[in-house]
C-alpha cells in the first residue's frame, strides 16, 4: 500500500504487514529482506518506510507491569503515548518527556529519542529509559540498558529503527497531583528579547516559543513565549479542585479532506500568523492561569488529520538545532532564508535545549532548535538546500524524525558519533544491516 510520514511527502508503495505476535518476528526475519519497523507513523518523512517490508508495530501494545512505588512501567513498544496518558494520568503519573502529540508510539519515542518542553531541565526520553529489548536480524532477542549491551542500548536511542526492532521498554513515569498546569505565555519583540526569555525562564520546567515567521527587519523573531510547570493539589483554584486529575474533554476537530494545494499562501499563511498573534497577545494580557495538560501539551491533536491542510502533495518540517553560541545569528538567518523564500511557514517553534544526551544520534545538543513547515511545491527543495546550508555553517544538524531532504553529507558532518554508531549496528548485524529504512537510503546509511 502506498505509505508516508506525517508530511504526507514522500509516498512510496510499501509491502505492511502487522505484527500481532513477537514470536511471528523469526518467521518474517526468514524472508531475508530489508525491513524497518513502523509506530503510529508521525515521523514526518521518509524514516518510517521500507518498500520491501515495512512492520507495524501497532498490535504489540500491551502494558506488561507497573510498580506503584517507583512509577515504573515496562510495556511493549506498540503502547502509544495517548494510551499511558489516559491510564495513569487519572491515577496520578506522567511521562517524564513528552512530544508535541500523544500519539506516538513508545518504540517511536525512543528510535527519535524525543525531546519535550523541558529538555533543558530532563534531557531526552532516552535519558529516562532503564532498558529495552531489541530484536537484531538474526532473530535474537537483547536486553540492552546502560550496564548491558551498553553500547547497542546508546545506538538504539536516537537510532531511528536502524538497530533492530524495539520488542518492549522500562522507564520510570513521575507522580502529578494535577493534570493542570500554571501557565504563562509572554511576548518578546524580537530574536534577541524571546532568547533573553528562554534564559529567564529556566527555572520553569517547560517552556516553548511560537514565532511569527513573518515579522521582519528589526521585529525578526518577535515571538510569544509559554512557560508552564505542574501545579500542586493545594494551588488549584475552588472551580478545579473537586477533580485535580480530570481527564481531557475529547472534543475533536477533524479536516474532512485535503485543502487544494494552493491553500498555503503567503495571504492565507500572513492571516493565520495575524490571528495567532493577536490571540496570544489576549493571553499575555490574561496573565499566569491554570492549563490542563492536554491543551499545554498537545494543541494539534485537538485537530485531526490537521497534516491535510496542507494539500495532497503534502509538507515537510525542517527541524534542526544549533549550537547555544551560534544560535542568535543562525536562528536570525533561517527565518530570513524561510521569508525570503516567500514560503511562510503556519509554524514556526523554538525551543532551548540543554546538554546532549549518551544516545550516538540523538537529535538534541546544548542551543536552540527551530521548527519550520512548509508545504511541498516548486521551490521547496531549494529552499531546505539554503536552510541546510545554514545549519551547517552554524555548526548544527537537523532533526532525522523530521527530515525527507537532507543531503549524505550534511548528515555526516552534523552527527559527529555517526561513525560509532555504524559499527554498533554493522557489529549488530553480523556486517550486512537489514534494518534498513527510505531513510538510511538516502543518506547512505
Ligand atoms: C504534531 C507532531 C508533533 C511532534 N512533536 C515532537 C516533539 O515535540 N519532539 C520530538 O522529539 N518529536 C516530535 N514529533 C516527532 C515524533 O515524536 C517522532 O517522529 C516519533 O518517532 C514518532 O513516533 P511513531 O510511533 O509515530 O513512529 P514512526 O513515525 O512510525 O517511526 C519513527 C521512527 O521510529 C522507528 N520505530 C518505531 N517503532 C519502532 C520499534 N518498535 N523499534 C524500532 N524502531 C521503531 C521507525 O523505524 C522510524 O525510524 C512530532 C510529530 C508530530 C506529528
């Protein structure tokens, strides 16, 4: 069937098939193909896809055990995140990073080793997953963790699927005496001022800024910032009180069918910023208010299929991150590259993120990151080519969940425990790597 990432960019016909047993797993191996394991599918390009065999994960979805104690879970790696949260929110328990949606799965979560709002205080997923156990080509199944098969268990987080196919994971969740958080977003006029804020802001566990991409000359950057942390029983005001762990209201949005590509334009794209500002602005004015997480967490997933608004030929997100000393004059760079392009990007978010994580090709390093969209048409390759470039000479990567363009090179020169990595895995597979990805492919992986 034809498969694609999030982005809808590319598609390519790939044989799925389902796997409803780990014992099947041998019998699949057997076949001698390529293959690559698949989540829920929101890695927005080409990671999650293999023509030959492409194995969902979705069906090995069972909660093993949980420790009330400790908070510590151990599941198999087709659980999505939605579902530990509808679980053990209610009693008490989060996950100690979450991404931008809650629907991904756990397998997913560490193959991207995802970061959250709070890297700068918790590092990635990664950083809090005792163990794993990961199937390799010959069908043999290891524990990996940091004291066992140590190097395989730093290959596998971050390793977007390359090192065999995660079976199940341990890590520990954290109590919460409220789904709310005590949030407050603030305006910055520029580049320097929402930086400036980042810094102020560290004592927050979480916190993320959404730029206008638009603004330019000397409001490049201008920005709202939103800071939040969980708020204590004791703290919730009298109308929340009564039920400190409520469950999100699951009232949805959905885009009935795709938007005619021609949608996205730079008129269409000004008024969405417009309107996004002038609503955050109301919530600068409103001040610091109680937030349930779902809302802080996951504002997207309240719109289903929202990846249609960008017409049938999909879009791509060009994520990267650069180094905390190169950050002001790249980040300034990217976002006049994007609007010179006369390609608006709906979303434009950065982040602060702290030390890089033990994972060999875990995304984050110690900077800021910027998230940009942009929907698929004539000019677009050309642009992340100009973005790349600029990454690069700043000193940064990009994002391998995100990506479907970057060059062998700039991957190469991004990642400096790329070499590392490949002996893990080539040792992992006996020299001849069949956990192969459209992905790997392209950047000769
Ligand atoms: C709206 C949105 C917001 C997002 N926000 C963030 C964010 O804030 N931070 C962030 O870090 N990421 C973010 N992401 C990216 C997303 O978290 C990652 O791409 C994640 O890997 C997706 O998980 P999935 O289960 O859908 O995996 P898929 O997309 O299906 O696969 C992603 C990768 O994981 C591998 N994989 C999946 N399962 C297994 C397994 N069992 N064994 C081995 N490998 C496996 C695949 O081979 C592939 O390489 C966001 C994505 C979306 C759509």
């Amino acid at each position: 069937m034809m498969l694609s990432g999030w982005g809808r960019h590319p598609a390519l016909d790939c044989r799925l098939e389902r796997l409803r047993r780990w014992e099947d797993l041998p019998g699949l191996l057997h076949r001698g193909t390529t293959l690559i394991a698949r989540g829920n599918g929101r890695a927005y390009g080409d990671a999650a896809l293999n023509p030959n065999l492409t194995l969902s994960t979705l069906a090995m979805n069972r909660m093993r055990a949980f420790d009330a104690g400790t908070g510590l879970l151990d599941c198999e790696a087709g659980v999505l995140l939605a579902d530990i949260l509808e679980t053990f929110a209610p009693r008490g328990w989060f996950p100690p990073v979450v991404p931008g949606t809650q629907l991904v799965t756990v397998g997913g979560m560490i193959a991207a080793d995802v970061h959250g709002k709070n890297h700068h205080a918790e590092g990635t997923f990664g950083a809090h997953v005792e163990s794993l156990t990961l199937a390799g080509a010959d069908g043999a199944m290891r524990t990996c963790s940091r004291a066992e098969n140590a190097d395989l268990f730093r290959a596998t987080l971050g390793g977007m699927g390359l090192t065999g196919l995660i079976l199940s994971a341990r890590f520990r969740l954290r109590p919460i005496e409220t789904a709310f958080l005590m949030a407050e977003t603030l305006a910055a006029r520029n580049l320097d001022e929402a930086m400036a804020l980042f810094e102020a802001s560290r004592d927050w566990p979480f916190s993320v800024a959404w730029i206008d991409c638009l603004a330019r000359g000397a409001g490049l950057g201008r920005s709202l910032l939103t800071r939040g942390a969980f708020m204590d029983a004791g703290a919730l005001p009298p109308s929340l009180a009564s039920s400190p762990l409520v469950p999100a209201s699951r009232g949805k949005l959905r885009v009935p069918f795709d938007a005619p590509s021609a949608l996205p334009n730079r008129v269409s794209i000004g008024f969405f910023n417009e309107l996004y500002y002038r609503r955050g602005r109301r919530r600068v004015r409103t001040g610091a208010r109680p937030v349930h997480f779902d809302r802080f967490f996951f504002p997207l997933d309240r719109i289903e299929a929202w990846n249609r608004l960008y017409g049938r030929r999909g879009f791509v997100q060009y994520q990267c991150v650069l180094p905390k000393g190169k950050s002001a004059a790249g980040v300034a760079a990217l976002l006049e590259c994007a609007a010179a392009s006369g390609q608006g990007s709906f979303l434009a978010v950065l982040k602060l993120f702290g030390s890089a994580g033990d994972g060999l090709m875990s995304f984050p390093m110690e900077g800021y990151t910027l998230a940009l969209d942009f929907p698929v048409r004539h000019g677009t390759a050309a642009l992340l080519d100009g973005l790349d470039e600029i990454t690069h000479r700043h000193g940064g990567r990009v994002y391998l969940a995100k990506d479907a363009h970057c060059a062998p090179e700039r991957v190469r020169e991004g990642y400096p425990r790329l070499g590392a990595f490949e002996a893990v895995r080539a040792e992992a597979a006996g020299g001849r790597p069949r956990f192969v990805s459209e992905l790997s492919r392209r950047l000769a992986l």
